[in-house]
C-alpha cells in the first residue's frame, strides 16, 4: 500500500517491533483526520499519544486495533495486518475504548466470563486488585464512572496480550484509583506487556509514558522521552524569591545572571525572578546558600509535559521526527 | 459454551429476560390482547371468522403478533442501542468476529418467538382451548420463516436506525397498523374494502395467512408461504449484509 522508505520498512519489522505505522492516511468524508503518521512501539515499551482533541489519536489506534480500515499506508501489529489478520490478531491485544460502554444489564462477573477470551482465572484476581470485588454481581448500569473505567481495564488485561492499548485511561477516577491504574500499567511495564496509551491526561503520559508522540492535526510533531520533550519544547524553569538584604541585591542579582543555565534575571521592586533551564535550579540554590541568603519565599516552577505540549501545539509544525527514526533504524541493519 | 460466539448468546439471552420492553412487548403484550379480543367475539363459529371459532382464529392469529413484536419492537430497539453506545465497538476490539453478534441476535430472536409463543398457548389452552392443526407441516413452514423474515427485518432495522429512541419510534410505528390490521384486530371480512386491500400488502398479513389458514383448515395459505419465503430470504439476506457492521 505504501512505497515510502521500503527500507526502513524492512529495518522496523526485522526488529522487536510490537507496532509498524508508516504512512497512514485516513479521512472521514472529506476531512482527513490522519495525514502520514509513522509510528513504532518496541516490545515491553509504553508510549503514550499525546495531543489536542481532533488530533486524530484515537482514529491512529483505531486502525492499529484494525476497528477501521486505513485510506493508504502500512500497518503491522505483533507481524500481523490489522485489516487483513484482525481475528488472530484480535486476542492479542487488549483494548480499553474511549466511548463505550457495554449492556447495561450486565453484571461485572458476567462482563469478565464474556470478555475472557481462555479461562485464565485472571478475571477474579484482576476484580480484587481493582477494587471490583464486592461489585461481581452489580448491573453494568449500576457502576459509577470510576467502577466503569475500573472494568473496562480488568477486561482489557484478561487472558494477558501482548499489546495494551488504553484510550483515556483515567479518564473520570478519583486521585486514588488513578494511582492503583498507574501502579497496574507499571506492572504490565515490569511483565513486559507493550502499552499504548491514548490520554488527555498529561499527568498519565509523564508517570507512565517511556516515550511520547504529540499528534496534531493527523500529523506527528514530534516525539520522544517525556523529559526530552519538556527540555526541547517547555518555557524555562522559574524561580521566584523575596529579596531580604536591599544593600546587596544588586551584586547576588549580578551574580546570578553569570551563574550556568541561567537564561535571565529580572527585578521587581522587592521580589526577583530566575528564569533558565532545569539545571540552573541547582546551581541558583547554590548561588543562594553561598551569599548566606537563602529567601523564605522561594518557589520554583519546574516546566511539565503540558508546557511542552502547549509550546508545541501553538507553535509551527515541527518536521516529522520518524525520518530520524527511520535513520537510527536503517542504522541499525548496518 | 467457550466459543466467542457461545458466550456471547449465552450473554444475549439473559439480557433478553431482563429487558423490561421485551418482557413488555414479547411476553406480556400478545397473551393479553388476545385474552381480551379472543373473548370479545365468542366462541360460536362466524362468517367473518371464516365459519370458525372466533376464540381459535385469534389463538391461531396472535403467533404472529409475537413475531412481529420480536422483529419490529425488540430487536431494532436492542441493536441500535449497543450501536449508539459504541458496545459493538468493544465487542469488536474484543475480538469477537463480526458475523458473530448478528447470528447471536438471530437466534435470540428465534428463541423468543419459541418462548413466547409457547407461553401464549399455554395460556390460551385453558381459557379458550387450542384449535386442531389441519396440516401442521405447512403451520410449522409458516411459523419458521415467518420468524425468519422479521427477525432478519430487526436486524436490518437495527443496523440502519441512527438511535434506540428513532428505533422505538418507527418500530411502533411498523408494529401497530401491522397488528392492528394483520393479525390481531378485526377479522379481514369486517374491514371496507380499502382497508382490506392495504392489510392484504402488509407483511405481516402474509405471515399470518400462512399460518392461520392451514392451522383452522380455512386454506392452504401456498401464495402467503411462498411471499413469506420471499421476504424471509430477501430480508435474511439484506440482514446479512448490513449486519456486516
């Protein structure tokens, strides 16, 4: 379907790759909602989509579970077509929808009896790591939105696939379940299981995401370890404070200008303000501790994935990262 | 049953117990009315009821009022709902093939129409007395692909209404001229000739013709079989391709 860099094509399936996205176009109507997208998950990773509504994740992971069939590029999940192999592939993936739901007079017990593709016996214990215990014979109906989204994840780690794909997992849970989901997606990260996640929720991205890929427009901007993506695409690091000593707040500010990884400086009447790259926290901390004038008030903004996603969606498109990709990979074959 | 398919019916078929519009519609509706009607005309045979009981006439009439409350009330409101509420999209992410749910609506279908046709004999037996088959192949024929085409005429509609309430609306919209004037109101005798000739196109009509007829040995029915063979093959297979999903 697709006769972009067929080398790197090879190169992407010879390795110990889960997912192969080259090229992928689809469009609903006349509206394209997923323009070229190369993407590829490894084994045992969790990579996260991140990106404004209408970026056209969900429709990417669509087509990768092969729930919709690609206008033009190629797709490979687990070695298989999606469109054309979804009934074998099907079993090997567990999926976590954004907007569905199931029957509303179905019980939680039967939900797991009819989603578990052997009978494991993970159902049970799946239920109790999730707080769902006690709610076995409760009505789909009867389930807060929390329960909900609890189920729809016992049902997409039933019968253990090899590839998790969760569109807005956490989606509706309160603080404390959404750190039980967490610690579960890293036990799945410690088992091995590759993680796709599909998120709003940019807090999940950064806790659990080994990689990112920022989506806008059907288009991938770019892509890469959270970190990576706050140092290449979030506004500076802040750090605020109270000047005590007014005599010699012009020489600590003086100081502070030449000190590393510091960007500027600016004074405002009492209170002076730090701005410059994560590594000028510490070495402004220090400064401080040095001139004996360590402020009460100090407060520090550390840059977040947010910032970064919001710098990247406000800002020109970026080039696509996968021809970098696809180099590492052809390098790779050498 | 370990089959994605077995598990899946098994599944549907509890729902469909606990489904207040089917246990409305299915069970409840057809036993009443033709407990009412069957004992509004009398039990002395009458012109109108082609020289019949008029009690067994509607006994042997309102098979079909089960079938079309099963092919034009329940299913295209079940079907539509789950394709609103995207709970075919789970089904299939979960991997159960696409034919997979269409068959099982299929047969849940086919075992109301069973169950509920069963309870209404049950009933009417002893209160007005079950009429003898004359020719019960041909009863059995009528009954089968009548259940055939409107199961497959749910499953259609289903696929093709855009929500449960726009399925609720025209599926009540299809089943009470349907009932009214092909199986369980006035006999076609008592009906103006207009109105007899707009019941004589329905298809409902068709069905209960190939079904009563041959049960009260008021006619063989063989024109109404073979339009309920029609409509139960062209129907199965329009179903088939829209239940494609």
């Amino acid at each position: 379907m697709c006769s972009r860099r067929p080398t790197a094509i090879v190169a992407a399936m010879l390795t110990n790759n889960v997912v192969t996205v080259r090229g992928l176009q689809k469009c609903y109507g006349r509206r394209k909602v997923v323009d070229g997208v190369d993407l590829d998950v490894l084994e045992g990773e969790v990579v996260g989509l991140i990106g404004a509504n209408g970026a056209g994740k969900t429709t990417t992971v669509e087509c990768i579970q092969g729930l919709r069939r690609p206008d033009a590029g190629m797709l490979r999940v687990l070695g298989l077509d999606p469109a054309r192999d979804a009934e074998r592939l099907r079993p090997l993936i567990g999926s976590q929808l954004q907007d569905s739901a199931l029957p509303d007079r179905l019980r939680v017990a039967e939900a797991v009896e009819l989603f578990s593709p052997r009978r494991t016996g993970d159902g049970e214990a799946l239920l109790e790591q999730f707080g769902l215990g006690e709610r076995r014979r409760s009505a789909f109906a009867s389930l807060s939105g929390g329960e909900r989204q609890r189920l729809f994840l016992v049902l997409a780690l039933l019968g253990r696939p090899r590839l998790v794909i969760l569109d807005e997992l956490t989606q509706g849970l309160d603080p404390s379940v959404r750190r039980n989901v967490w610690a579960a997606v890293s036990q799945l990260r410690n088992e091995g299981t590759t993680v796709l996640l599909v998120t709003h929720e940019l807090g999940d991205a950064e806790a659990l995401c080994d990689r990112v890929v920022a989506m806008r427009a059907g288009r991938i901007l770019d892509s890469g370890p959270p970190a990576e993506l706050v140092d290449r695409h979030a506004r500076r690091a802040t750090i605020r404070f109270g000047l005590q000593d007014v005599a010699a707040s012009d020489a600590l500010l003086e100081e502070l200008r030449d000190v590393a990884g510091v960007d500027l400086v600016e004074r405002d009447g009492q209170r002076a303000t730090v701005y410059g790259d994560r590594s000028a926290i510490a070495h402004v901390g220090a400064a401080l501790v040095r001139n004996c004038s360590v402020p009460a008030d100090l407060s520090v903004q550390i840059p977040t994935l947010e910032d970064a996603l919001l710098d990247l969606l406000d800002g020109p498109e970026a080039p696509l990262p996968s021809d970098n990709h696809d180099q590492r990979l052809i390098g790779a074959m050498r | 049953m370990t089959t994605s398919f077995g598990r899946l019916l098994k599944v549907e078929l509890k729902l469909m117990l606990r489904d207040p519009l089917v246990l409305t519609f299915v069970f409840v509706f057809p036993v009443l009315t033709m407990l009412i009607i069957g004992g509004s005309f009398g039990t002395k045979p009458q012109p109108s009821f082609a020289n019949v009981n008029p009690a067994h006439w509607y006994v042997a009439s309102y098979l079909t009022v089960v079938i079309a409350a099963t092919g034009l009330v329940m299913l295209p409101v079940h079907l539509a709902s789950y394709r609103e509420r995207g709970v075919l999209r789970r089904f299939a992410a979960a991997g159960f093939p696409r034919w997979s749910f269409a068959l099982a609506q299929l047969v849940v279908g086919l075992v109301a129409v069973a169950t509920a046709s069963t309870v209404e004999l049950g009933v009417a037996a002893p209160v007005y007395g079950i009429p003898a088959l004359h020719e019960l192949w041909r009863v059995a024929l009528g009954i089968g692909l009548g259940a055939v085409a409107f199961v497959s005429i749910g499953v259609l509609l289903g696929t093709l209404l855009p929500s449960a309430r726009a399925a609720q609306a025209v599926g009540l919209l299809l089943f009470f001229p349907s009932f009214l004037l092909g199986a369980g109101g006035p006999p076609p005798d008592a009906l103006p000739h207009a109105m007899r000739s707009i019941a004589n196109l329905l298809p409902l009509s068709q069905v209960t013709a190939a079904i009563r007829d041959p049960w009260l040995g008021t006619g063989p029915g063989s024109a109404s079989l073979i339009a309920v063979a029609i409509l139960a093959a062209a129907s199965t297979v329009l179903a088939a391709r829209r239940a494609r999903l």
